[in-house]
C-alpha cells in the first residue's frame, strides 16, 4: 500500500510539474508566427493526362496562352439571346431591377461581344433563391460547346446562418440553432467545385460574337449580369507593403478587437455550425454547461466551404489579425485556406493559407515565420473576413493520385480479362506478354507515386498514415516490376491497394480547421493568454467531472416542462438522429401540440420484452417491416384505421408503403423510410467496352457474355444468412422478377403460399440459372468491386447512392443508376411494354395497443410523416452527417424536396412508381428464410429448381398453418 501511494504521489507531481510547464510555456511564448509555414510544388501537366482535370489543361495548352489587360465586359442577365420557357425576367427583385431567373431545368443563352480574344474569368453576380438547400449547379457552353468535363455541374454556393441566436434548454446547456438559408446577393468567379484546380477558370473567346450559355444541374437562381474579366493574379505582400508606405499608412496604437468563431455572419454550408468544446481555456466556457464556443472542425473540411465573419476597429491604422485555432484532425497535414477581405484576397501569400497539425489549440498570426501581415483597416467602417476551405498543395497531389487510380485500374481490368478474379496461382499466364502495357504503366506509376510521396512529406513536413498507404502500394509495384510471373498471385491485394489510393484521395481532400476566436490587434498590443493556469484548468476539469454525476443527459436539449400530457417515445437509430428528433420536438411538436415528448434511445432487442411486461412505450420508431403485423396478431399494436382522420394523410406516402403494415383489414403502423431496388453501372466502363445499357433481363442476359470475355461481374444481391437470421427478407432480385410475371407471394386468404402458382416455379428456375448458368456470384461487396470496375453493374438498394458519393471520389462522373431491368409484354392493343415492378425495404413508426395516450401518440405520428417534419429531418441530418447521410423517406413529397439533382430524381420517381410491398402474414418469417434455403439447395446441390421450390412452399405453407391456428384466424 505504501509503494502504491508514493507511486500515486509521484505521478500526481509529475503531472502538476508538466501541466505548469506547458502552461508556462504556452502563455508566456510570443512568438505567434511558429506555425506558419509555406510550400510550392511544380506542376507537370504530363502527369495528370488521366485524372478528371486533365482536359482542362489541355484546353488551355490547345488556344494561345493570351491574357487580354484591362478587359471587363458586362453581359446583363436579362439581355439573353435565347432561353427555355421557364426563365423569367423579374422587373423588382430584392432591391435589383431586370433580372433574370432560372429553374432547376433552365437554360439560357447570351451573346457577347469580345473584342480581344483570349482566356477570360468569368464572374457571375446572383442571388441564391431557396431550394433544396443543396449547391446550386449549372453547365457551361461556350460558342456550343463544354470547354472542358469540369465545366459540367460547377456548384454555386448558398448562404447559411443560424434561425436565431444561441439559446439554453432548461438546464442551462447551450442548444444548437438550426441552420437554416439566408440568400443575399453575391458575387462568384466560376472555379472548380472539388478544389483540384486552383484559382478560377480561364475560359477562351474568340475575337467578335461569343455564345455563353448555361445548363441548370440543380436548384433555381436568379442572374443580375455575368462579367468577362482579365485574369488577373493577386499581388505580392512585398508589394503591398510599399502601397502602405506610399499611402503613409501608420500602425494602430493599442487597440484589439476579439471575434467569436461562434458568432459568425454566414457560411456557404449547413454543415458549418456552432460547437462545443470542454476545454477549460476556450471562450467561452462553463465546466457544468454545454457551451457552443467554437466553429468549423470535422464540419469544416470541403473545398470550397466558407466561413463569413463582420468586424470593425476603433481606429484607422495597419493591424494584424491571429487566430486562435486547432487542427488536430488531419494527422500529418497542414490544412489551407483562401483568406478573404471584403471578399477579396488581399495579397498572394494569403491564398491556400497553411494551418499545420497539432493536438491542441494554439494563437496563430497571419504572417511568414519571419513576420506578421498587416491590414489597413479604417475606424468605424465594417469589414468582412471569410476563410475558404481549399485544397492548397494537395490538390495538385491529388489529381495525381486520382490519374494514377485510373492507370492502375485499366491495367487490373486487363490481368482480369487473362486470369478472372481467382486465377490459378500455379499458372504462368505471361502476362507481360499478353500485356505489353502492364510493365511500363507499373514503373511510370512507380516513380509518379513515389514523387507523390516525397511531396506530401515535403507539403506536411512528415510521414503519415497518408504516406503509408503509398508506401504499401510503392512495395507491391516494386515486386510486380521485379517478378512480373508472380503478379496474378497478389491480384487482390493489387485491388485492395487501389481502393486505398481512393481513400487517400478521401483522406486528402478532407481539410479541416476549427476556430475559437480571432483577433484584430495592434502589434503593441497584450494578446489573449492561450491557455489557462494549470490549477485553474484543474479546477475546471474536477467541476466538469462531478457535473457528470447530475446531469440528466436524456433530457438536454428540452426547453419547457409545460404540457398537458407526455407521451414516451421509442427510437433504435443513432445519437446524431435523436438530437434532431429532440430538438425539432421542442421547437416545433411541444410548442403546437402542447404534448411533452419523453424520448428514448433504446436498443431494438428491448421492445418485446418490455411490451410483454408491461412497461413498454406508447409509440416505436424506426421498427422492421415486419414488426407491426407481428404485434397486431398478438394485439399488441393498435389498428390506425380506427382514427377517424386516417384516410387523410395516405396520400403523403406511395400505397405499396402500406402493404407490409397491413393485417385482417387493419393498418399497423405509418411508414417512415421506404428504398427500393435501382441498377447501377459504370459509364466509363461501358462506354470504353461500348456495351449497350440493358433495358430488359433478357438484355441482362444478352450482355453477360460480353462480360465475362473480359471476366467482368453483374451484381444482384442475395441477402447474407451468417448467424441466427430470424426474419430473413424475401430475396428482392426473385421479388422483382416474380411481381414483373403476375405473382402473388400469398394466396387463398392469405393462408397459402403463391410460389408454386402460375409461372411461379419458372420464375424462380430462371432466378436460380443467374448462379448455375451465368456463375454470377453470390456473395460479393458491391461497393468495392464497382469502385474497381470489376463489378461494373449491378442492382442495389437505391441508397447505395449516399455511399458511392461521398466514399468513392475516384469514380467521380463516372457513374450512374437507372430503373431495374423490366419484362416485356404486349398491352391490349397490340403495342411492346415494359413492366418493372420490383420491391422495397420499410421501417414504420407503430403506436402500442397498450398506450392510454392514443389520441396524443397519434398526433405525433402524423407530426412526424408530414412532409414539414420529414424535409427538416432530412436536411438536418444531411446537414450534419454529409450527403452520406441523406434520409429515404416514405413521404413522396418530402423526398422530392431533398437535395436530388432533377435527372437523378426523375429516375427515381420513375422506379417508385413501380415498387410493390411484400405483405406480411402469420407465419411469413418462413418464406424468405425457406426461399432461401430452396436457391441453395439449387445452386449448392445442383437440384431441380421446380421440384426444390414445391417441396419448399409446402413447409412454408405449413408454418402458416399452423400460425393462423395459433391465433383463430381460420
């Protein structure tokens, strides 16, 4: 015991002595221009002739590299020479007369006249009126043509603010203001939207009349004017320096003005919001309370998202500006940023500003590590500052990669073509004699990633588990180039490698920064301490933590008691969907409704249990498609019908939403979310195979050979039966092939299965021949393989879409989805048709039969599904989470107001309206796992489909026999 209390003793001291030393030497260091660093790399456009900007340099090498001088040319919005017939010219517009505004499908076409030709920037002056809330998109052509790929789908950024200011719960805890638009009229050069690119874009015209049209992608705007400008670079600090001296600006004399990053004007995102940060030195700060006191973060890391701040100073004069800020998130790199005054960059040195690595927060001061800049600011006058996400060195870098990714991809379709994706690895299959390209493209991607790497390390001033995955990569290629015979041997781990070449595109294109404060001072003035006093920071640490101990966390975010009633809510999704939830009942169901919400976080194992005991909730969110009709037989959940204004909010949802929910002419349960079966593919590799799009299965099956010439895969799912599968689902792929021929899953009352009806067994016979005929495979992760190109179609759930998006940069444009394949027939009047009826997956939201607060609990349903709640919920969500996150509502016209783009949307709709429920029926958890077991005994065993599939409907039929004794039903 008494070694045990000198070793405590000692560490205790140990820790006192470091924390006083760090505090020491954090406060008392001046030196606020440590962190500040500079990096430049070449650019070898040879390099990129792969990756998606590569034509962009190859259109400006293509025209005279002419930058006319002193050119500005006013093209105003309404003198448009042609549009669609949904542009309108808006006389009185938000203080701006004759506008021009466009819709999410307009197009509009200008002609210019240019009287010097060469490349111009192009700035477009608009004002973002609401939409989707996602990025405005537009296409340009110039003279009829799209210059370049990236001139396809540019985004133009919408305004973001906060609905009110921060306001507490009744505990005292800061609550996070819903971000909702604030659309102004702004000013933006058209650039790349991913960042790869810097600057903005030259575009060339030829000398007299020029045609600039624009394409909508997404979302309305309204155009005051576009203006044809002179490319003109920013000036050096150096040079502005002298502009001081002439001008006889003079130093400001001890004055500081302190901005909260919290206190922000706008941004260009609805991701960037207020957060809270526990350490005892941010301001500000209280060690038992949540206190909203920082911006930006892990939010804050897309290229292009902008932070907008006001401020003024009390007296005119040459200032600096610090910042007292932390990236300690993306290990290994610094994070860069384009600094704005009044919306423009003052000097060069303040484009793709570096913010290196480090743990924790530090005051930074705008400058080289030799001095600080100096801004000319005047007393009184409001100034805006903006810090722009960009991608400084790294964008370069990364077009790189992604050039890379694209060779190295080509090359593994190749070897796959000679040695399918398992090949022999007793088998010499010569490939670098069947593949002359193979070994050069291995050493020309060899030293192209080897200088990445020296590059990155150079940019980040270290190694990183960034330079790991290249290291890994540079190891194999190495081996390959060495003992080429061996190659097929390490096939996988080739794709494997190239997958993690796409998430280094991920890991670098991520660059975050989070702000506490910045400061407007004088150099003579006494800066902000950093941290501080270790015993007060000790203090603080003690407080928060007892605080811990009295704390009801299940009730943050609650800002009344007041209620008539409360209803208990349960939910089994995550904690970021429950702090939404929460927070739109307090600001939007309590206040109306005058019902308190006691809402629950739960796991989905718990509901039965409890609701057998009694002490179940009134409602449950979120529950399986199955889940309702099983409680209805037990009488557990309560028939929704009975309300009496029920048949008025059917129309918010698609009628195969119901189906599952349906039982003895009852409805159990509202939808929520509903997603359904799309065909993806890869248009790049379809297009470079020229393979035709099937349209139809017999399509499906006519392309299968083309191809397995080049031992390439089609996808269909097959649900996974690792474990205890208890309610295993009907395979959509036979659902979708069985409801396109007619079929009915139950028959005669619902007491029988409908598989051995009509065309039944043959449908399932040709669902089988996919695996015995055509060897497609049965387990197989998608979204990798298609990242690959291995795998270049394949039907999927819809919202795959979220995944591919934001975890598959490298395939960016490279893709597409389309309606399931369909069966074709002949209509009464003679005419070729195409069904494509296929299935969905459900989650509902289900009232218990035991509640006495049905009258209350149905309120909040309704509250829930409607159209209001379900777009706020979405946008929130997407807000918060990224696009990954984008919620498949059941609600048809909430899901038309998510940030779909029209093409993408229009597709969608299409295949929704073909989508059929599955109905669920006492014993139905049998049918997907029996018609499971029946295509594995077919596949597996090499039995007769048809015979399989009689002797499987007969215990299925069983089952539900039994059932309907169990419960009376006949």
């Amino acid at each position: 015991m008494k070694k045990f209390l000198i070793v405590l003793n000692f560490v205790i001291v140990i820790f006192f002595v470091y924390s006083i030393t760090k505090t020491i030497s954090d406060n008392s260091s001046k030196n606020f221009l440590k962190y500040n660093t500079s990096s430049t790399s070449d650019v070898d456009y040879s390099e990129l002739e792969n990756s998606s900007v590569a034509d962009y340099y190859a259109y400006l090498q293509k025209h005279d590299m002419v930058n006319p001088k002193d050119q500005s040319i006013l093209v105003r919005g309404d003198n448009f020479t042609n549009s669609s017939d949904d542009v309108v010219i808006l006389s009185d517009f938000e203080g701006k007369s004759n506008v021009v505004r466009t819709e999410e499908t307009s197009n509009i076409v200008w002609t210019v006249d240019v009287p010097v030709a060469g490349f111009y920037n192009i700035k477009l002056n608009y004002f973002p009126v609401e939409g989707k809330g996602t990025n405005i998109e537009r296409t340009i052509y110039i003279n009829d043509e799209i210059p370049f790929s990236s001139a396809k789908n540019m985004a133009i950024h919408r305004f973001w603010g906060s609905e009110s200011t921060i306001k507490q719960d009744i505990y005292g805890n800061d609550i996070r203001p819903s971000q909702i638009e604030k659309p102004i009229w702004s000013s933006t050069f058209l650039k790349d939207s991913i960042g790869y690119i810097p600057g903005n874009f030259a575009f060339y015209f030829k000398s007299g009349q020029n045609k600039i049209e624009l394409t909508s992608d997404a979302e309305p705007i309204v155009i005051e004017s576009l203006e044809l400008l002179s490319i003109n670079e920013a000036k050096d600090y150096s040079e502005v320096k002298k502009e001081y001296e002439a001008n006889s600006y003079k130093k400001a004399e001890g004055n500081i003005e302190i901005v909260e990053g919290e206190n922000l004007k706008y941004t260009t995102s609805p991701t960037i919001y207020p957060l809270n940060d526990r350490g005892a030195s941010t301001s500000p700060n209280k060690s038992n309370k949540i206190r909203l006191n920082t911006i930006g973060g892990q939010n804050w890391r897309i290229s292009g998202d902008k932070i907008v701040w006001n401020f003024k100073v009390e007296e005119t004069g040459l200032y600096n500006i610090s910042l007292r800020v932390r990236q300690n998130l993306a290990s290994g790199m610094t994070s860069s940023r384009n600094i704005y005054i009044n919306g423009e960059i003052p000097f060069k040195e303040l484009e793709n500003y570096s913010f290196k690595h480090n743990n924790s927060f530090r005051i930074q001061s705008l400058g080289t590590d030799k001095e600080a800049f100096e801004f000319y600011f005047e007393a009184g006058k409001v100034y805006e500052i903006a810090l722009e996400a960009s991608l400084g060195s790294y964008g370069f870098k990364i077009a790189q990669i992604e050039s890379s990714i694209n060779e190295l991809s080509k090359i593994y379709r190749e070897i796959l073509k000679r040695t399918t994706s398992q090949p022999d690895p007793n088998k010499d299959y010569q490939l670098e004699k069947y593949i002359p390209t193979m070994l050069p493209t291995f050493e020309k991607e060899y030293e192209n990633l080897t200088n990445i790497r020296e590059d990155l390390i150079n940019i980040s001033g270290s190694k990183s588990e960034k330079t790991g995955i290249l290291d890994t990569i540079l190891v194999q290629l190495a081996d390959f180039l060495k003992r080429p015979s061996r190659i097929h041997r390490k096939l996988s781990d080739f794709n494997n490698n190239i997958s993690s070449l796409g998430t280094l595109v991920i890991l670098l294109s991520d660059q975050p920064l989070e702000i506490d404060y910045f400061v407007v001072h004088s150099g003579k003035v006494k800066m902000p301490k950093n941290n501080v006093g270790v015993f007060k920071n000790f203090g603080f640490q003690i407080s928060s933590f007892f605080s811990t101990f009295f704390t009801d966390y299940s009730s943050i975010g609650k800002t009344n008691n007041e209620s008539s009633e409360t209803i208990e809510v349960w939910l089994t999704v995550g904690k970021d969907q429950a702090n939404i939830l929460r927070k739109l009942i307090d600001e939007k169901f309590t206040p109306e409704y005058g019902i308190q919400v006691d809402l629950k976080l739960v796991s989905g194992a718990s509901l039965l249990p409890a609701t057998l005991a009694g002490k179940g909730p009134d409602i449950a969110m979120g529950v399986d498609s199955n889940t309702p009709v099983n409680y209805a037989m037990r009488k557990a959940s309560y028939d929704l019908t009975k309300f009496d204004d029920f048949n008025t909010i059917t129309d918010r949802f698609m009628s195969s939403a119901f189906v599952p929910f349906e039982f003895n002419e009852g409805i159990y349960a509202l939808p929520e979310q509903q997603t359904f079966l799309m065909m993806f593919y890869r248009t790049d590799i379809f297009e470079e195979l020229d393979l035709p799009i099937p349209n139809t299965w017999d399509d499906v099956i006519s392309i299968i050979p083309d191809l397995q010439t080049y031992n390439l895969e089609y996808y269909l799912p097959v649900p996974r039966t690792q474990g205890a599968v208890v309610n295993l689902p009907v395979n959509p792929i036979f659902g979708t092939l069985f409801y396109q021929n007619d079929g009915k899953f139950y028959i005669n009352n619902n007491s029988e299965s409908g598989f051995n009806e009509g065309v039944g067994p043959e449908i399932f016979e040709r669902w089988t021949e996919f695996y015995t005929d055509y060897s497609f495979p049965v387990e197989a992760n998608f979204t990798n393989r298609f990242r690959s190109g291995q795998m270049p179609m394949g039907i999927t759930y819809y919202n795959i879409y979220n995944t591919l998006s934001v975890f598959a940069p490298e395939i960016r444009g490279k893709w597409g989805f389309l309606p399931v394949p369909g069966t074709e027939y002949t209509d009464e009047f003679g005419n070729k048709q195409i069904r494509r009826e296929t299935v969905s997956s459900n989650t509902g939201v289900m009232l218990l039969n035991d509640s006495d607060k049905k009258a209350a609990a149905w309120e909040y349903m309704k509250w829930w599904t409607s159209e209001e709640t379900q777009v706020r919920f979405g946008r929130e969500m997407e807000g918060i989470l990224g696009a990954a996150a984008r919620y498949p509502t059941a609600n048809v016209k909430a899901f038309e107001s998510l940030p779909w783009r029209q093409d993408e949307l229009a597709k969608l709709k299409e295949q929704w309206e073909w989508v059929r429920g599955i109905p669920e029926v006492p014993g139905s958890y049998m049918t997907g796992r029996h018609l499971d077991n029946a295509f594995r005994k077919v596949i597996n065993e090499k039995a007769n489909a048809r015979e399989v599939i009689y002797d499987y409907v007969q215990i299925i039929n069983e089952e539900i026999r039994l059932k309907r004794e169990e419960f009376n039903l006949g």
